[in-house]
C-alpha cells in the first residue's frame, strides 16, 4: 500500500518528536512540511528519481524521504541544538531513497559536458 502526502508529513513529524501519537498537526507544522515535501519532490522529480505522485509514495521510499524531509523542516519547527543531527542526517536519507530507485543490472547512460 502506498502512503500519502499526510502520511509522509506526519511520519515527519513523528520522526522529528513534535507530533505525539493519535493527535493532529497544527496548521503551521502542516504548511511547513507539506511545502518542503512538494519542494523536494520537485527536486527529485528533476533528478529522475521520483517516478511517484505525491498521493501515492512507495512505502520503501517512505523511511529515507522522512529522514531526507525531516533534515530540510528540522531548522524552522525547533531550536538549532535539536535540529542538527536531523540536518546531519539528511543526506543519509537522500542515499536511502536513491538506494530503492536504483535499478540493477541496467545500464548506465553516460552524460558528458
């Protein structure tokens, strides 16, 4: 089954610890990460690796684009000292989502400039 949009923010925001168990987003927390996840959806769209709409995120996508969004949010929902090892560990997200789109045994187009 595929998550959603909602889905990916509030498992954000679970990851992040501002969003206890059973209760609901306030509307800036929601704005905040709703925007970074179309931002950086887009971005990975752009770099061919977001092959998914929105309203259907792959669940093997889900734990690294939490970790990956959860570094870009972090700054702006909490204080710098708890913020940074989500920012530290933002690119380690990135690796996990590149990790599940890879395709193996598939060649490579080489680009050079």
């Amino acid at each position: 089954m595929a998550a959603t949009k909602a889905d990916l923010r509030n498992a954000v925001l679970r990851y992040l610890s501002v969003l206890p168990e059973g209760q609901s987003a306030s509307a800036h927390q929601a704005d905040v990460v709703e925007l970074a996840i179309d931002r950086e959806h887009e971005w990975l769209e752009a770099e061919g690796l977001a092959y998914w709409e929105t309203s259907a995120i792959p669940d093997g996508v889900v734990p690294g684009l939490r970790e990956y969004i959860a570094g870009s949010v972090a700054p702006e929902l909490m204080e710098p000292q708890r913020a940074m090892p989500y920012v530290a560990n933002r690119e380690a997200g990135l690796s996990r989502v590149r990790r599940f789109c890879a395709k193996p045994n598939q060649s490579v187009r080489a680009v050079y400039f």
